[in-house]
C-alpha cells in the first residue's frame, strides 16, 4: 500500500508541476526562464518547510506526518486551484513586472536563509517550544511574502493600457487571444510534432537521464556516504545540499534567462557546464578527501538542479 501510495502521489505531483509550470510561462512568455527557477525553487524549498512543521507543529510523530498528508496537502491544492488559470499578458518589456520578479526572488532567498538557520539552531540547540512556534510563524509570514504583490497591484492598479489591447475588458478571450499572438511573435515555439522529430531532442533526454539521474542516486545514498566519510550525524549534510538545491533552481532559471536574452547564450551551453561540475564533484566523493565532503554535496545541489532547470525549460517551451 505504501508503494502504490508513492506512485499516485508521485504521478499527481508530476501532473500539477507541469500544469502550474505551463501556465505561468504563457501567463509571462517575456521571462519563462526566471518564471520556472521561482517555481522549482520554492519547491525545493518545500522538504525545509516540511520538516520544519514536522518537528514544530506535528512533534515528530508519523502518524499526524501521514494525516497532515493525507488531507492537508489536498485541501491546500484543492483551495490554491482556483487561482491557476491563463490571464493576458503583458505585450512588452514592464519595469513593474520585473521589479515583481525580483521581490520574489529576494524573498524566497531570504526564506531559504532563515529555514537554513532555523534547521541549524534546532539541530544544535534544544529550543523551547515558545521559540519554535515563533520560528514556524515567521516562517509563514516569509513564504506568503508573495502576496504582497497582487494586494499591491489591487490597492494601487495601474492605469496604462497595453498596445494593441485598448477599449477591452481584462481576461477577455479576445485580449488573451491577442496577447498569445504577441507572445508567439516575440519568442516563437516549436511544434509538438517537430521537438518530436528533432534528433536534438532525444539527445537532451540521454543528458538528462545521465546527469539529474546520476545526481538522483546520490542523493539517495547521501547520507550513507556521510557515515562512511566520518560524518555521523547528516541533518547538516542534507540541509546543506537542500539549500543549495534551492540556490540551484532558482539561478538555474534567472541565469540562464539572463544570458539567452543579452548574449544569445543556449541552455545547452549551460547543461554541458553542469555536467562537468558534477564530473568533478563525482570525483571528489570518490576521493573522500578531507573537508571536501561539503563542499561537493554543495556542488552537487546546485548544478544537478541548474541542469534539471534548464532541461525543463527547453522541453515545456514546446508544451508552453
């Protein structure tokens, strides 16, 4: 029963990342890139928030974790489902819509620090339960720090109307219809049938499969290869590689945006730079070296995931 409930919790949970992914990038086809890095990068911020009202809310015990599971997550998706749907988009380059973006990124890095900090403290000290009720409240109010931009955007609306979209109401099919036919202007996409057929895509699968799936496995067996190089307690090493899994997705994104729009730079170029860090890193948990075991787990969580990042960004820009 447990493996049949990992399968359907793994399969829905692939069909709602693509789904919440795919929209944003049609809602914001002007920065795709830094769309998807936000999004993966709060989801890997996700085991940290976990863990924390595990430890906080639920004290340790699996059988609240399991009811938490059961019925929180789904009441939480069921709730925020409303609020995934395709809106029209801007026809142009908007200062405000990039400094959103930046608050974004500024606040989930913050949170990715504070739940890096917190998880230390409790892992050294033995915190009352008044502190740590006070960290997982402010824990809260960091990650619904977003919000902050459409009660901005509601109290304060702007009142310039985009080109080409004058004398329409808001989310009308024709204004939508519109602003796909601007997006597909400014970044066109391949078809379905034509990333099918293309040779190219089948080799971005192979250096898929090798590089985040190589990554995947040591990430399984982390903590084993702590305990072998001396480390006996690995809630720091996983911490570790779980904030720099954070940092990865959300510069695997930005990053490579970034450099695609002001340098013509592909992704692929950045794949092939990814792969040769884990190379490296591969070679330094071989060595078992003193003082490298941190350092390579580091590495490790940043460049498996800024490899994933930009992989998914190069296949959904055919679903997008």
């Amino acid at each position: 029963m447990l493996w049949f409930a990992l399968c359907v919790a793994t399969n829905s949970s692939a069909w709602l990342s693509t789904s919440v992914l795919v929209t944003n990038m049609r809602n914001f086809p002007l920065s795709r890139g830094t769309v998807a890095g936000i999004l993966k990068g709060y989801g890997g911020l996700s085991a940290a928030v976990y863990t924390e009202i595990y430890t906080t809310t639920l004290h340790k015990s699996s059988s609240e974790l399991l009811m938490f599971l059961a019925l929180g997550v789904p009441l939480i998706c069921f709730t925020m489902m409303y609020f995934i749907r395709p809106c029209t988009p801007a026809s142009g380059e908007d200062s405000a819509q990039h400094g959103h973006f930046l608050f974004t990124q500024a606040a989930s890095v913050v949170l990715g620090s504070y739940l890096l900090t917190t998880t230390i403290l409790n892992d050294i000290f033995s915190l009352s339960a008044p502190i740590s009720y006070t960290f997982l409240a402010a824990m809260v109010l960091l990650l619904m720090a977003p919000l902050a931009i459409p009660i901005k955007m509601t109290l304060n609306p702007t009142n310039r109307s985009k080109s080409g979209m004058l004398n329409q109401p808001v989310g009308s099919s024709e204004s939508m219809l519109q602003g796909e036919e601007n997006a597909d202007k400014t970044e066109p996409l391949l078809t379905p049938s034509s990333s099918t057929a293309s040779l190219g895509s089948f080799h971005k699968n192979d250096i898929y499969f090798a590089g985040v799936g190589s990554g995947v496995t040591v990430l399984n067996n982390l903590a084993q290869i702590g305990i072998a190089q001396g480390v006996h307690n690995t809630t720091m090493l996983l911490c570790l590689f779980s904030f720099c899994n954070f940092l990865g997705r959300l510069g695997g994104g930005a990053v490579s945006e970034h450099f695609l729009r002001s340098k013509t730079i592909p992704r692929t170029i950045w794949m092939t730079c990814t792969q040769v860090i884990m190379v490296i890193t591969y070679l330094l948990f071989a060595s078992a070296l003193d003082g490298t075991l941190y350092a390579a787990t580091a590495l490790l969580g940043s460049a498996m995931v800024f490899n994933f990042l930009s992989w998914s960004r190069l296949s959904l820009s055919f679903l997008a």
